[in-house]
C-alpha cells in the first residue's frame, strides 16, 4: 500500500514536470492538505509548514473565519469588474484604510502588481505635484531587493537569474546598498529628479536581511527632508509577521497601532499582499493618503479582478484575524524564543553560524558557501523528520511558520531543527 501511495507521490511530482512550465525548483514533498501549523502530504505524513506559501498563511492554514467568509461569498456574488459598484469593496476599504491608518486604498491582486501600482503612483505624483520633468523622476531601491517577477520589477533587481534574457530593461531605478543610510543621503542630496524610495522593512528573499533598528525612520525623516515618497514593501514583512502588525512599526506594541505608528516611520506608500487574505485568495493593495492617491485619475490604472468581492470579504476577516488572536504579540514572543534557542546551539556547533531575524521571520545561516547544496539537504532532511523550510539562497534557510503556532509547538519545532542541524556536524 506505502508503495502505490509513494508512486503517486513520484507521478505528481512527474506530471507536474512533464506539463508545467519550469520556473520553480519545489522541494519534493506533495502537499494536500493543511490546518492550522500543520500540512499533511498525500500520503497523510503530517509536517509543521515553516514557510507558511512565503508568509502569506500568516493566519494559519485553512483558517475556518477566512475560509467561511470566502464560501459565503462566492455563493453570492464573485466578481463585477469595476465598471459597476458591488456591496462589498466600499466596506473593505474603509476597514482596510482605518485598521493601517491611511486615507486610501487602490486594490489589486497579487504582490507584484502591488508593487507596480505604487511605481505608477510615485511617478504621476513626481510629475504632477512635485513638478519634475516629464519622464525624468527616478525612484531610488536597494541591493538585494525582491519586488515580484514583473518586467519593471526585475529591471531593478540584482539577481542575475531573475533578470538575465529579459531585456531591454525599464529605466528610471538607482540602486543603493542596503541599509546604508548615508549611502541613501548622499543620492538624495547629489540628485534633484528623486521621486521615491522603495525599500523592504526587511529583505527576506535576500535571506532575512535585519537593518538597523533606526534604519527605516533615518530613512523615512530623509525622505520627508527632501519631498521624496517613502515606499514600504511590506508583503512578507507586514500582517504580524515580524511581531508588529507593520514592520516599519519597529518595537510598537499596540495592536491599534495606527496613532503611534505616526512616531515610527509611517511609509507615504504601503504596499501589502500574501498574508491580507491569509492565504486564501490573491488580494493586494497600495495604501496611501489623498495628497499622493489622487493623481490616480479613472482610467488611469486597473485590473479586473481588483477589489472583486470574494478579495474584499476575505481580506477582512483574514485582517480581523490578526486582531482577534493577537498574532503580532504572539510573533513577537514566539520569535524571542526561537532566536534564544537556537543562538544557544549556534555556540557550539559547527554547521549553523548565525540565527536573524524579527518576530517570526527568521534565517539560520549555514556553514557553507553560496554555492554548496548543504542548505537543500538540510532542508530535505528536516522534511523527513517532520517540518517544511526552503532555502532563500545556497547558504540560508528561512523559518517563517504560521502565527496561530503555540509554545509547545515553537519549542517542537526548534528541537527537530535542531536534532537535524546536528545530523551535519562536521
Ligand atoms: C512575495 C513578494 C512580492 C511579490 O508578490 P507576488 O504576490 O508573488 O507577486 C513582492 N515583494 C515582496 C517583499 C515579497 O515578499
């Protein structure tokens, strides 16, 4: 019986090859079926999932509120399109608005688009209110960034296989190191045509990459300075995933957070994705207040299934969710514990060389090269003993579970992490 269940396994996985396009590399395990912290494959061997679809099942999988509110409407009334109102989309946005404290929304689906929308929306505001020349406005980003996988996006990226044969390329990008703050000073100082900084709170794809505590409010006061929009890309960071409902929060502690956000370095710009639904439908959206929304004229910008009702009633209870179960405060105190644990393994072993990270957004550096496939293999290894991860890079492999976890199994977790790790001492 374990062999025909095994080569189903195998003649997924082979399908998947033969028919689908290869732009992924997965890890072979087939998944069909989660709850909560957990996946199970299709041989119902359960795992604890610590990717968690790249933080979008912040909430847990099939979260029973999201999921509810998801069959409700589609029972009802999916999609419209723009050209009319639906009953659903006004509600959304003025929760959506009031909850990370902007005046205004434009809702899209996936993160890229996010992203793009807000690259549309910085360069209209640079020509319309700022007063640069027409097509001369650049928008400043950083090494090591990921954005998404669009044609404009990856014209900035500095991973050469996401870019390679994919151009010409979109201009209008500087590129400046990674929290560096003068390096950030010295652009905006020496150029006048600057119209925004796009920047992650953390880099996670680059391997969970923490700036400076003051990083993101230096950068936020530079940008005021020098009327230049400050553009958060918090699709993985944001939603309680760093132990903060934004990552730019920083330490903040409340949960309605949006009256000290101010004393932190609230973006001109939000960009949010993934988790906004918990993982249960493409919702995205770019947060701004009117000053800067309203260059965003009809017309102007769209997508069909923006702002659908089916994105509009799932984003709000994903995000009363968040709320509800107290995920950034769990984040933050799970993400304390694991970091302790392992830096204390970390002494002494001679295959881990550093844990980072901030609530549960974490990376175990490993003690290899870049190049080396000991990442993998651990990886491959944890999956055999019961827990999923990937790595962001040859050398590092993010942890990032979902938030619904609890004590007993964060300290679960950490020992499997750890009994495997020791499985590639040296
Ligand atoms: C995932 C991600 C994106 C892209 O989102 P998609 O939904 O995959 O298009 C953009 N920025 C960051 C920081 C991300 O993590």
């Amino acid at each position: 019986m374990s062999v025909l269940e095994k080569m189903n396994s195998a003649e997924i996985i082979a399908t998947e090859n033969k028919y689908g396009a290869h732009n992924y590399h997965p890890l072979p395990v087939v998944l069909s079926r989660g709850e909560g912290v957990y996946v199970w494959d299709v041989d119902e061997k359960k795992y604890y999932d610590f990717l968690s679809a790249y933080s979008a099942v912040n909430q847990g999988h099939c979260h029973p509120k999201i999921v509810n509110a998801m069959i409700e409407q589609a029972q009802t009334l999916t999609l419209t399109s723009r050209a009319f109102y639906n009953d659903k989309l006004g509600n959304y946005e003025k929760f959506l608005t009031k909850f990370f404290g902007f005046d205004k929304v434009l809702p899209m689906n996936t993160g890229a688009e996010a992203v793009e929308t807000a690259l549309k929306i910085c360069r209209k505001w640079a020509y319309e209110v700022k007063g640069i020349e027409e097509n001369d406005a650049q928008i400043i980003v950083c090494d090591g960034n990921f954005h998404g996988r669009t044609t404009t996006i990856i014209s900035f990226s500095n991973d050469e296989n996401a870019r390679k044969n994919f151009g010409p390329y979109t201009a209008g990008f500087i590129k400046i190191p990674y929290d560096d703050i003068d390096a950030l000073e010295k652009v905006l100082t020496t150029s006048k045509n600057i119209a925004g900084f796009l920047v992650e709170p953390i880099q996670g794809e680059a391997g969970v990459y923490t700036p400076a505590d003051d990083y993101m409010m230096k950068a936020k006061n530079l940008c005021n300075q020098h009327n230049v929009l400050f553009i958060a890309d918090e699709i993985q960071t944001g939603i309680a995933r760093t132990g903060s409902l934004l990552a730019v929060c920083g330490n903040c502690d409340c949960q309605n957070h949006c009256e000290r956000q101010a004393t932190y370095a609230t973006p001109d710009v939000l960009i949010l994705g993934k988790a906004i639904s918990g993982g249960v439908y493409p919702v995205s959206a770019v947060l701004a207040n009117d000053a800067i929304m309203n260059v965003i004229k009809p017309g102007q910008h769209g997508s069909t299934f923006g702002g659908n009702p089916i994105a509009a009633a799932v984003a709000v209870a994903a995000l009363e969710v968040v709320d509800e179960e107290n995920l950034a405060q769990n984040a933050r105190y799970l993400g304390k514990i694991f970091r302790t644990k392992l830096s204390e393994y970390i002494k002494t072993s001679t295959i881990a060389t550093l844990v980072r990270g901030r609530g549960l957004l974490n990376a175990v550096v490993i003690n290899d090269t870049e190049e080396s496939d000991t990442a993998w293999n651990i990886c491959m290894a944890l999956r055999d003993n019961g827990l999923l991860a990937k790595p962001t890079h040859g050398n590092i492999i993010r942890f990032a579970p979902p938030l619904v976890m609890n004590e007993e199994q964060l300290l679960d977790c950490v020992s499997i992490i750890i009994k495997t790790l020791k499985e590639f001492e040296r």
